[in-house]
C-alpha cells in the first residue's frame, strides 16, 4: 500500500477522459481502496488546490479484465478545474480515500497556439 503523498500514477488525459471518465491505469490499483465483499464502486476524495470533491472509482463487473476508472463525480472535478484532453494528471495518495490530484496544462508551442495529438 502507497505511503501518505506517494504517487499513484501520471497520465494524459484523453478525450474520453476529460468527457466522461477517467480511465485508471490496472497497474495502480494496489495504491487506491480495495473492493471487498464482490462491491465495485467506493466513493473516494480527490482535491485540487482547496477544493475536495466527491468521485465514485469503480471496476467493471462483468468479464475477466478489471478496468478501474473515476465516473460519478469525475466530470464536476473535470468542469471545476478546468482540465482538458492532452493535459497531464498526477495523483498522489494523501489518506485511506482521499488523494491530491496535480495538473500539467498541454502545451502550447512558440506561436501561442496549442497543439493537438489525435490517437
């Protein structure tokens, strides 16, 4: 388990991320809550600046591949602080469920314009 401002995992947001839910990469699983008692959904915190917001992390119940992700909530944190696909994303452990959550705007190259990656 991840010691208090351990850091979780870093990603960049895709479109589907910054619209709808956050996909959490498998491997960082072992630092958020476990699901016990066949539950697939636990309400954690996640702040920014002053702000702790309420985001539900959930797995896929169905099927052989657990895909963790941040849904009811997420889109409220993605609105309050402005986050956008392409931008960065850190994630640190604070708590038991309560986690800090860092962001690296896109860049924007020399003319001032950002650039835009299309996967």
């Amino acid at each position: 388990m991840a010691s208090p401002n351990t850091k979780v995992f870093s990603k960049k947001l895709s479109k589907t991320d910054a619209k709808k839910r956050l996909a959490v990469p498998t491997r960082s699983m072992a630092s958020l809550p476990e699901f016990i008692n066949g539950s697939h959904a636990i309400r954690i915190g996640l702040i920014s600046g002053t702000k702790i917001l309420p985001v539900q992390y959930t797995i896929s119940k169905n099927g052989p591949n657990r895909r963790p992700s941040f849904t009811s909530g997420w889109t409220q944190f993605v609105a309050c602080n402005g986050l956008k696909c392409g931008d960065e994303l850190s994630l640190y452990k604070v708590g038991s469920f309560l986690y800090r959550v860092e962001v690296e705007e896109k860049p924007v190259d020399a003319s001032g314009v950002q650039e835009f990656r299309f996967y």
